[in-house]
C-alpha cells in the first residue's frame, strides 16, 4: 500500500521527501537525477503496474514533448544502480521486454 501525504511517499523501504528533494532506501540514502526522481516517484505511485515507455515520458516529462525511447532507458539504468548500490534495499525495477518497466518489491535486509 503506498502512504501519500504532502511530503512524503512512502512504500515497502523507499520514502521520497519531496520537500528535500531526496530519496531514501532502508533508511539509507540513495543519489539520482531530478529527472530519475520524478520516474521513481511515478512508479512507486503505482507499484507492480508495467508503464510503457511512452506512458512515462508523459507522466514525466508531459504530452507535448518528443524524447526518445532511450532516455526512459538510461534513467531507469541508473534508478537501478543506485538502488543495488544500497545493497539492503529490496525494491526492483523490472522489464517488460519491448514495452516498458515496472517497479516491485523483493525481499529486504532492512533493519
């Protein structure tokens, strides 16, 4: 179940503080770009449904601008070096190979 307030969104081990503009795994800290943020934050208000790469960019980014397939690609590869570089954290971002990426839950080594 996702938690929504002004300021905070929360599931499973991930809060993102959107008054900081920061975003945390288990606690811990994990650095991405702004545009990496507001995708992680997109798909954590959805958790489990696979997007496809043109639903993110315009949930992202907005209707009316033309981005490639490959941008969604390059931030969501970084997305996932950053949660494997927390090592604990159990969230996971999945592929819909040819369509789009989702987010899920594993199991997690928070404490």
């Amino acid at each position: 179940m996702i938690e929504n307030t002004e300021t905070y969104i929360e599931w499973k081990d991930i809060t993102i503080d959107n008054k900081s503009r920061r975003t945390y795994c288990c606690n811990k800290e994990i650095s991405v770009s702004p545009k990496a943020y507001k995708i992680l934050e997109f798909l954590i208000k959805h958790p489990d449904v696979v997007f496809s790469r043109e639903g993110i960019i315009d949930s992202v980014w907005g209707n009316n601008i033309q981005i490639g397939h490959r941008a969604i690609d390059v931030h969501i590869c970084e997305l996932r070096k950053a949660l494997k570089s927390n090592g604990l954290c159990g969230m996971r971002i999945r592929s819909a190979r040819s369509f789009g990426y989702s987010i899920e839950y594993q199991n997690s080594e928070c404490l």
